[in-house]
C-alpha cells in the first residue's frame, strides 16, 4: 500500500509541476476553490470528501483553462498591449480605473481589451483589478504594523467598511483574520500538499 501511495503521490506531484510550469493564470475561480480549501470547516471522514471534491474540481478548472489556452493565439502585439494594462494596474493598485480609460491607454477598445485581457490573464480586467487590491491589502495587514482603515485607503477604498466586505467576500474571511499566515504564498499555492495527495487515496 506504501508503494502505491509513494507512486500516486509522485504522479500527483508531476501533474502539479506540469501545470505550473505552463503558468496557468491563478483566475478568481481557481483562487475561489484554493480559498475554500484553506478554510475548510469539516473533520474527520467529511473533511476528506470535502477535500477531495474540491481537489477535482481545482484540477478540473485547470485542465480547462489549459486547454483554453493552448487552442487560442494571440499576436505579439496582442500580448503587448495587454501587459500594459495589466502592469498600470499593478503598479497603481489605489486607483480604480474605467475600462474607457484603460482601453485608450493601450490604444484599443473596450470590447478588444476584454476579450484579449481575459484570454492571456485568466480574468477579467475588474477582476484582476480586484484580485491586486485584495493581494496587496492581504500583504500589509499580514505584517501586524498596518490598521485596517490605513490598508483600505492604501488599496483604494474610501471607506473601511466598504474595504471589509470586499475582502471577506474575496477571501472568505475578515481583514482582522489576515494577521494568520496560514494561506497561500505570492503564487497563490498552498502548503497542504502531503494531505491532499492522501485524500485523493483514503478516500
């Protein structure tokens, strides 16, 4: 049983790594899964199935996703405008910009810019947009020296209870909570590997 455990595992580990490695965008659906399997609330026997439902369906979203990628091209110049947007966006995580704006900026138009940012992205421009706010915000409040009220206006929120709500609807849990570095690194992975491959087995 041993053995046939270690050779799912490394198969399992393979398929992780082959994944990553073509650098599959972590879109607002698989971080939605990824969230729930960090907070999952079962035990025991309901734990595992939960787990294992949601490992599936992680695994499900990326072979789509990858498989979406592959069959859809996208001229160089294509990948240029879009990684514009998506760099203003990053680097000016305080603004909530227009998809008019944006668009005239790379020099497109908004249905261009929609279409294209979410094939080479994985999400939408709003979505990506929020996914920044809510990444950074998370960074800050993790290092303990930042109040919330200071963390919301820092990402662009005028009010703190605006700010509150979006990231417990992001996240799935409150701003206080992000002091608790139990989620996931800068890639958005998590850390329980070793008890997933053994769900998928036990179960």
């Amino acid at each position: 049983m041993q053995r046939l455990i270690n050779s799912f595992q490394k198969k399992s580990a393979n398929l992780f790594s082959n994944l990553l490695s073509n650098n599959i965008a972590i879109n607002h659906k698989l971080r939605t899964v990824l969230n729930e399997i960090s907070n999952c609330e079962f035990d025991g026997h309901l734990k595992m199935l939960y787990l294992k439902a949601k490992i599936i369906e992680l695994l499900t979203l990326q072979f789509f996703q990858y498989e979406e990628e592959k069959t859809v091209g996208l001229k160089q110049e294509d990948i240029e405008k879009m990684t514009m947007v998506k760099a203003l966006i990053e680097s000016n995580i305080n603004e909530v910009y227009s998809l008019a704006y944006l668009a005239r900026v790379a020099g497109t138009n908004e249905q261009y810019l929609k279409k294209h940012f979410k094939i080479l992205f994985g999400s939408t421009v709003f979505g990506y947009m929020l996914a920044c706010k809510m990444e950074k915000a998370k960074e800050l409040l993790s290092t303990g020296k930042h109040k919330i009220t200071e963390v919301s206006e820092t990402v662009g929120y005028k009010h703190a209870t605006h700010f509150t709500t979006a990231f417990k609807k992001f996240f799935g849990y409150l701003p206080s909570l992000a002091k608790r570095n139990f989620m996931f690194g800068g890639c958005f992975w998590f850390n329980v590997k070793a008890e997933i491959f053994e769900v998928l087995i036990m179960v």
